[in-house]
C-alpha cells in the first residue's frame, strides 16, 4: 500500500539557498516563540517587538494565534488533536519564513512541552528563541483584554487554558519575562536583547 508521500519529490536542492536571502536582506532569520495564558502580554510584546525592529530596518513577520485560526486554522478546534495540528502547522509555517531570513514572531499560548518540543523540533534549535510570557491566571483574569475571562466565568467558553484545560510551566525556556513583575519597557527591553543576540544583529 503506497502512501501520500510516495509520489512526492522534493526540490529543496535546486532552490536559491537561504544564506543568499540572508545577505540581501543584511540579517539572519529566527522563530520567536512566545506561549503564555491569554491575557499573558503576548500580542502586546510580539507587536512591539515587531515595530521596534522594522524601525530599525528589519525585516519581521508576527504570527499570531487569534489570526492564523481565522485563515489558515480556521477549521481546528481546542481539542488536544486540535492544538496539536494547530502548533505543527504554524511551526511549519514559521520555518518557511525562517529560511527566507525574515525574523518570525509567532504569538501563540503553546500550553504543553509536549506542543513546545513540537515547534522546537520542526524549527530546530539555531532558529529558535523560546520564550515565556509570565502572568498568573489571576492577573490575565484581572486584565482580560478580550473579555474572555468573562466569559468563561459565565459558562460560555469550554476547554479554556488556565481553568478546563491545563498550562504547564515549561521544562526548557530561553526567556523568562514576568509581566507582573516588569514594566513594558522592561519585557520590551528584556525581549529585544534576546533576539538581537539570537539574530546576530548589530547593537546601537
């Protein structure tokens, strides 16, 4: 019995490599991963991080989990095949953009070490800079900037991270930003000295 990839003969070899792409856009592409509870300051840091580096003159695309599950994953629920096939996706996705340079934000709550093995695995460890986003249930409750803590208090959302469906506190992370702990000016600055060293760019 034959099966899908049978018929299927990849070109990678005959493609521009990725250190041509590299050069002309004068950086080195990497995956910044940051899970965390909704409410967390994910979206938040990830838009910052993305402005603070286009100003600079980088070139940088964010992935964020609330956009990608209105296109691309429109059709996956929360079940935990779910968010499996939700994190395999946009690790693949975030690959891509990686190996034509660009520097990768992907914004995503990534609850389990099981699904942060997942994108750690597809990216590769050279490419990726894993960080936690830091917030208790609590607080995230407190700042529900999308009203669903609210709704779930009010039995309107199932399987919510945090309450029906578990977050773990990860086995292996690159960062650690507290936003509880820490202004946003100290995450944003706590932040973009990861990535300008796992980028390689150069500092002001």
């Amino acid at each position: 019995m034959s099966s899908n990839l049978d018929h299927i003969y990849p070109v990678f070899d005959k493609m521009l490599p990725r250190e041509a792409k590299e050069s002309l856009l004068s950086q080195r592409g990497v995956v910044v991963w940051m899970y965390g509870l909704s409410g967390s300051g994910k979206s938040t840091l990830a838009n910052l991080l993305e402005r603070r580096l286009h100003g600079d003159g980088r070139l940088v695309k964010v992935l964020d989990g609330d956009n990608i599950r209105s296109g691309l994953n429109q059709n996956l629920g929360f079940s935990d095949g779910d968010r499996f096939e939700n994190i395999r996706r946009v690790s693949e996705v975030a690959k891509l953009f990686v190996e034509s340079g660009i520097i990768t934000i992907a914004s995503f709550i990534t609850p389990t070490n099981e699904l942060r093995k997942l994108a750690r695995e597809t990216i590769g460890d050279d490419d990726l800079l894993e960080v936690y986003i830091k917030a208790s249930y609590e607080t995230c409750a407190a700042r529900d900037p999308k009203g669903l803590y609210a709704k779930v208090n009010a039995g309107e959302v199932k399987q919510f991270t945090g309450k029906d469906s578990g977050f773990e506190e990860p086995d292996r992370a690159d960062l650690i930003i507290d936003t509880e702990a820490n202004s946003e000016d100290e995450c944003l600055a706590q932040l973009l000295a990861a990535v300008t060293g796992k980028a390689r760019l150069p500092t002001s």
